[in-house]
C-alpha cells in the first residue's frame, strides 16, 4: 500500500523553534539555525519511521486567506514571528528544494487547507496519509487512511503522539470530524475564532457528544434547559455558524500537482551539502552520507533591498523600497495630523499607509523585512515621538508596540476608530477597518484605502463621542491606556520554568497515586480521560446511578454528575482531584511552559481591550487572569511568577470589594455607605442585619451565605440561584432577600430603577458613560428577556469597576513614568495590579499605588486598597 506524508511547515518551523533547546542556535556568520536543525530532526525521523512513497511540505503565505475575508478578526490576536524565526523561513524553503521534496502553497488557503486537499485525494486514490504537525486542527481530517503524527516538546526532548480514529475518541468522546463541531461552539483564541462566548471545551465536547453536530444542538435548543447555556447558544447562533465556516479545513484547495509530482526523489546532492555546510550541520551531513559530495560555487545573494523576482506564476511577492526610496520619501516634519493604517500578517507588520492631513496622496512603506523596518523606524522616529503631530489610527496598540521593539516612544494619538466604536457600542463585535467604516457611515469601504477611511471615519466617531457625553470614558482612560497595555505587553512577566517543573512532577506523582487508586477501586485499568470508558465503568461495572444521558442514551461523566454521585462510591472523589490536576498540569504547567519567551525568559501576555461587553480587560497567549488561586495547587503556581532579579520585589495592589462600595455609591443606600465610611466588615454587618443578632455573633457559615448575597445581589441573583450556591431550602432563600432588601431598601430601588431605565432607554451607562445595549430586553422570550434584566442591574457597576481600575492603571503608570522610577507597572488581574519594583524605589512605589488606586475617582465611600510584596506572586498576593 502507498503512503503519502504531509507537513505542516509553518506548524512544524514554530515547534522547532520554540520547543527545543537550540532556538538561538547560531552559525559562524551570525544566522540563525536551531528551527532549521529542529526541523530537519524532525522530518527525518518521521521519514524513517513511516517510509512514504510521496512527501510534501505545505506552508502558509503572507497574504490573507478566504477566512480573513470571511472574518477580519480571525487570527488577529496572534503575536508576531519573531525575527529568529523569520529569517529561517526563506532557508527551510531553500534546503526542501534542494532535497527536491515538494513544496505546497497557494494564496488566499493555509497549509492545513492544501494538507487537507491532498490528505482526501490520497484517500480517494486507496493511500495511507501520515500528516506531521504541531496543530491539532488537523484533528479533523482523521479517517481510516488518513493519521496525525503530534510532535510534542517535554524538556528538550521531543516525543510523538499519534493519532487515529480510536486515539480522537478516547481522548475527547467524539469522531475526529465532530471536532469541528466542538470548535464551532467553543472557538479558538489562538486562532481569534469566537464561538459561543462563554462555552468551553468541556460544554461544548458535553453538547455535541449529546446531540452529534451543530445543526442538531440549535434543532434541540429547547431541550437544553440550563437557563445561562441555552441564552448563550440563542444569542449567539450567527457566531458558532461562522466559527464553524472559520474552524473547517477546506479541502478543494486548487492546486494542479500531481502524485507523480511528489514522489520522494534524491536530493541535489552539491547544493544540499553547500546548504549543509553553511549552517554548519555537521551531524546532517554525515546523515545524508554528503562527506565526498563536492560543492558547487557559491553565489553572490541579492541584498535585501533588491527587488524580489516572482518565482511562479501562482506567488504574488510585493516589492521592497530600496533604502534610496525610502530616503525620498517625504518627513511629514511640517504636519500636524497624519491617518496611519498598519496591515498586519501573522508574523510582522507587513504594510503602513499613512496620509497626511490635506493630502490627496497615500504614502505606502513596506514593512515585511525587519532590517528595513529599522531603516524605516529611524527615519520617522522624530514624527512619532513628536506629540504635536496629531496621529489617527485604527487598533494603534500594535503598532505601539512594534515601535517599543525598535526603541521609539509613540505619542500624540489623538483617534483610535477601533476604540471609538467599542465605546459607543461595546457588545457590538468590530471586525476589521472594512466593519468600522460602515457602523460609522453607513457605507462600503469599497475601493477606499483604509487610511483614507480613517480621514472619513475620524469626525464622524469624534461627534458621536462628544454627543453621548463620552469625552472623558475617551480621552482620559481608554486612550491613555493602550500606552499602558502596549508597554505592560513589552514588559512581560518572568517567570521561573524550574519552578513550574517541580510544581509539575509533583502534580505528576499525585496523578499517577490517582491513577492506581482509581484502577484499585475500578478493578481493572481504563482511559479516565474518555468519557466513554469512564462512564462504562462508573454505570455499567460499578453500578452507580445517574438520570443525565446523551441523546444517543449514553450516560454523561460531566463534572455536574460526579457531584450528583460523590456519595455513591469513593472513586468519584478521586476522578473529580485527577480531572483538577490534570487541568493543572496541562494548563498551568505544560501550557506556561510552552509560552515563556525564550529570549527574555518572560511571558508576553496580550492583554484585550476590546473585547468584553463591560469594559473588564482580557488577557490571553497566556491568559494570566485565569491562574487558578482557589485550588491550593493552583495558588502555588504563582511562584513560578518571580521579579526581574533578586535586586527586585513583587509588589500587589487590590481593591477590597470595590464592586459593593460602587453599588453603595451608585444606590445611595445609607446603610450600606454607613458601613464602608466606618471600615466594617460588609459581609458580617449584613449577615448581623438579616438575622437580627449581635455583630459579634456572627458564624462564619452565616458570613459565607451573606456574603454570597452581597455579591449575588450585583448579579441580580434569584432565590433559586442563592439557594444553589449556599445550600439554603429554596424558602429560606426567598426569605432572605426579602430581608436584605429591607435592611438595604436602597438597592432595591435601584435594581428596579435601573431595569426601568434599561427597558426605556434600550441601553445602561457605568459612572463614566461606558453604555450597554440590551437588545435582550425586547425579546419575546422569557428567558433572553429576564437575561438582558441581570445585565442591565449589573453592567453599570461591573463596568464602573472596569473604569475605576483602568483609571489606576493610566495614573500609576503616568506616576511611575513622571517620577523617572525603574520599577515597571507589569500585570493587571481583575481588582488587582503588579509591579515589578526595585527594591530601593519600594516604600515610594507602593505610596504610589496606594495613592493613585484609593484616589482613582471620587464615590461617596472611600476606596480600599491592600498591599502585600513578595520574591514571587504567591507570596505578594
């Protein structure tokens, strides 16, 4: 039987480089080699092991795909390519040619959609298809001809996982084609595809191993009766459809290569060994037996600024300036206002078009070349450090922080449009200049160039702000901020991998004790992790009890049953620890591990800032909100997180219960200002209150369910919800807020005020004007309707939140900027901010946060802050 192998070479590049100890490896000339020399391990272990009649290497081109054009945000989180990298991706092409394996690319697809293609016409033709690749998107493609070899990257070492039809369902519950399914609902942040905000994977893995596909989940919508789910699901129909299309591989790529075309050949021996012995890959050479190979005369290469010759008909390549043209360009020095537009590709900023004011020339600099980046930078860095040039901008952050990287401090942004528009509507989903345009004029962008547009669009969001009253919501927080969140990305966080290592043999050995104990109890050993074994053993073997199945009749093992049958029998306790450890271990450790830069030793999060309908900032690639700090475990992994060096300290700020003192203040409710002015506990006063007793006697069972009040309330909590999470009878529930809401008769008014309000105006406002569309609250069904209630009695003050701590941030970091302080503004979490501080500027640095935190806005009560420094964030916290 003929085999055919088909690599991912972007994917695979990306896993050489990052998870091997030699991503700075460097030849004699200074080239950069260790993603080449990972590479090639790779591949020609793989070579070895599978033997395949035909081989390919598709890769990706620096053009957008169909997908982009479906969906401007797709993939438009990902960090770009660093220059290590970048610099080898012209050489691997150059050394799989002189091996005369084929090379697969095409504009407008990825490598996985050309992987796809071949992988199905393979199929058709009765070959066995292996594809090598880092991304587990080709999941989906699995049949029976057709595998995924994983290489996965543990400490130095790389190993492989292989997958096949069997594999897919034992590790996830469902076909290798239902992933796509699965992906539809829950999305993909490192590939910015949405799905249904709000669904996981576990959600979404339960759903569609109930229901089978998509199509069948909306057909079932009503049977799925859990209240938050089923609003998610209907409110976000047309994103989990579109993230369907976005998560599909293509598989009709129209590529005319034969198989024929892609047999293994022998390689040009004289210029592999030329290639060879320049990289100074001793070891390959002797591999490829090229010792006696004579090599051919060297050739002089172009130089970057030459003009790039168009291999194929079927590349387009865009031409470079030479560094004489760029000197021609004008300086913009006698401007005052200049529209910026950046196009971004996924590893560089690719193109800028600027305009300057009463200019009908658009100014194009290609930008893909990073030598001539620096060419490029040096030459207007006096107009983009000169604030009395006035730049207009959609999504300016990036370009931001490019501009951090070649040493050049940004300023004068007076518009960002993308900005503008998440202010006036921050529900509404921007995608791409094309998107803002039309919500700003009610036009197609057409043949427009974007920076053109932006000369369009800027008086028009200007107007629009000032009209609702926005001016400071704009000027003073959300545009000072991308400053900040562009400088807190440059930062990073460091951390220490020995740490994370040693946390995570730790989990290891836990999960193993786990693993015995449970195969002890089970009487055999099986797969914990496939929801079919699992379930086999729990129902069908040990007898236990559960009224939840799938549609097919299977029963579930989602976390909600395990709790239902925690009494049944004691290896529900020990599934439940080795499911949280194995999170852990996968997320916390593996995941950390595989993101720490490994040129600066720290993790680069990026933090978005519009992306939530609140106002909250998010963090993701990692995501350094989510460090798990209830789970003992969890918290530890906080001391993987360490300062710059033992000459500095970690110092924490949070504010205590900064959302209640926002609804004292926002209520007007006396009591509840009372309590705060005098420094009580609220939680206690109010547990005191509901149940007429004395302060001081006061449970801590007492505290926890007023507590859960307290916050509850925010959330426009129900008796049933209150009565879920304290465990209250479902009366003693109701009976209880009806008591709060005596002792706080305030709140109450403004719960029901601020529903009215919504229901009038369509929308809700924070402190600082940042507005909620409730479009929910015009549906005719309950559910959506009683959803868009919740939001409206909780965005105001969630929002407020959100503000108040974005405030903090602009002036701690003005603060520490002004004062000429080393130490550095490095992580905002929720309520929370982190310094990475000198241990001299220490005593100044934390009056600093204390001082522009607890001074961030003037309420009626006073605004809390607790600090706490340490060597790491598990002990500042």
């Amino acid at each position: 039987m003929s085999k055919l192998m088909l690599i991912d070479g972007n994917s695979i590049m990306n896993r050489a480089f990052y998870g091997t100890q030699n991503s700075f490896m460097k030849n004699a000339e200074g080239l950069f080699t260790g993603a080449l020399y990972g590479f090639l391990g790779i591949m020609v272990k793989y070579l070895e092991e599978e033997s395949p009649d035909y081989l390919a290497v598709a890769f990706d081109l620096h053009a957008p795909t169909f997908r982009h054009k479906e969906y401007d945000g797709y993939k438009a989180t990902r960090h770009g390519m660093p220059v290590e990298l970048q610099a080898q991706m012209p050489i691997i092409k150059e050394l799989l040619d002189s091996m005369n394996i084929a090379r697969l690319e095409i504009e407008g697809y990825e490598a996985d959609d050309i992987i796809g293609t071949y992988a199905k016409r393979a199929q058709q033709n009765g070959i066995d298809t292996v594809i090598v690749t880092g991304d587990r998107d080709s999941f989906q493609l699995i049949s029976s001809k057709i595998t995924v070899k994983l290489p996965v990257t543990k400490q130095g070492s790389t190993t492989t996982e292989m997958y096949d039809i069997e594999a897919i369902k034992d590790k996830y519950g469902v076909s290798p084609v239902q992933l796509i399914e699965v992906k539809a609902l829950m999305g993909d942040t490192s590939d910015n595809i949405p799905g249904v905000p709000g669904v996981g994977e576990k959600t979404a893995l339960q759903l569609i191993s109930q229901y089978e596909s998509l199509d069948n989940v909306y057909s079932n919508l009503n049977n799925i009766t859990k209240p938050s789910l089923h609003s998610k699901l209907e409110e976000h129909k047309d994103l989990a459809y579109l993230s369907r299309k976005l998560a599909e591989i293509y598989c009709e790529v129209p590529l005319d290569m034969q198989f024929d075309e892609i047999k293994l050949e022998k390689p040009n021996e004289s210029k592999l060994r030329e290639l060879l012995t320049k990289l100074e890959f001793k070891n390959f050479i002797k591999k490829f037996n090229l010792q006696n190979v004579t090599n051919t005369p060297v050739i002089k290469e172009p130089s970057l600024f030459d003009e790039i010759i168009p291999e194929t008909k079927n590349t387009q390549y865009k031409y470079i300036m030479t560094e004489e043209e760029l000197n021609e360009m004008p300086d913009f020095e006698d401007c005052k206002q200049l529209f910026i537009y950046c196009i971004w590709q996924s590893d560089s900023l690719d193109e800028m078009l600027i305009l300057p004011e009463h200019s009908d020339v658009t100014y194009s600099i290609m930008l893909s070349d990073p030598m001539f980046a620096t060419l490029f930078v040096s030459k207007y860095k006096q107009i983009f450090e000169n604030s009395n040039v006035s730049k207009i901008m959609y999504d300016a952050k990036p370009f931001i922080l490019w501009l951090e990287n070649y040493q050049c401090n940004f300023v004068g942004l007076v518009c960002d449009v993308a900005i503008s528009a998440y202010i006036l509507d921050g529900a509404r989903k921007n995608s791409g200049i094309d998107d803002v345009y039309r919500y700003f004029t009610g036009r197609e962008i057409e043949d427009i160039k974007p920076c053109v547009a932006l000369s369009h669009i800027y008086p028009i969001a200007m107007k629009a702000i000032t009209e609702n009253k926005q001016e400071f919501l704009y000027n003073d927080i959300e545009i000072p901020l991308i400053y900040v969140l562009a400088d807190l990305e440059y930062q990073g966080f460091r951390v220490d991998p020995e740490v994370l290592k040693v946390e995570g043999a730790q989990l290891e050995g836990r999960l193993s004790e786990l693993t015995e104990n449970i195969f002890e109890l089970a009487g055999r050993p099986f797969n914990i992790n496939s929801p079919k074994q699992l379930g086999e053993v729990l129902f069908d073997e040990l007898g236990l009890q559960s009224k939840k199945k799938t549609k097919g009749g299977q029963k579930t093992t989602g976390q909600n049953v395990l709790e239902e049958l925690a009494d049944q029998h004691p290896i529900i306790s020990m599934i439940s620890e080795y499911r949280q450890n194995a999170k852990l271990k996968s997320t916390y450790i593996d995941g950390l591990l595989g993101v720490i830069n490994p040129k600066t030793g720290r993790v680069h999060s990026s933090f978005n800032q519009m992306i939530t309908a609140t106002g909250r900032l998010s963090s993701t690639e990692p995501n350094l909100q989510n460090i798990p700090i209830r789970h003992e475990l969890g918290r530890r992994i906080r001391k993987a997180f360490i300062p710059t060096d033992s000459n500095h300290i970690l110092i924490d700020a949070d504010y205590s219960q900064i959302e209640l003192r926002i609804l004292a203040h926002i209520s007007g409710d006396e009591a509840m200002i009372s309590a705060f002015k005098e420094d009580m506990d609220i939680h206690t006063l109010t547990a005191s209150q509901v149940n007429n007793i004395p302060f001081d006697m006061v449970t801590k069972e007492m505290r926890g369910k007023a507590k859960a009040v307290n916050f509850g309330i925010v959330y426009g909590i129900s008796e049933f919800g209150l009565a879920q999470d304290t465990g209250m009878m479902r009366f003693e529930a109701k009976k209880y807020i009806e008591e709060y809401f005596k002792k706080y008769p305030d709140v109450k008014v403004y719960l029901n005020d601020i529903v009215a309000f919504a229901h009038s105006h369509g929308y809700v406002e924070t402190i600082f004007g940042r507005r909620r569309y409730l479009p929910e609250l015009t549906s005719a069904k309950h559910t959506v309707k009683a959803f868009g209630e919740r939001v409206a009695m909780n965005m105001p003050i969630q929002g407020s939140a959100a503000d108040i701590i974005k405030i903090a941030m602009n002036k701690v970091y003005e603060a520490l900027k002004k004062g000429g302080y080393k130490s550095k503004l490095i992580l905002q979490v929720h309520d929370e901010l982190l310094i990475d501080a000198v241990k001299s500027e220490e005593t100044e640095v934390r009056q600093i946060l204390k001082d522009c935190m607890e001074n961030a806005c003037p309420l009626s009560v006073p605004l809390s802050v607790s600090l706490a420094s340490g060597r790491n964030w598990y002990e500042a916290k």
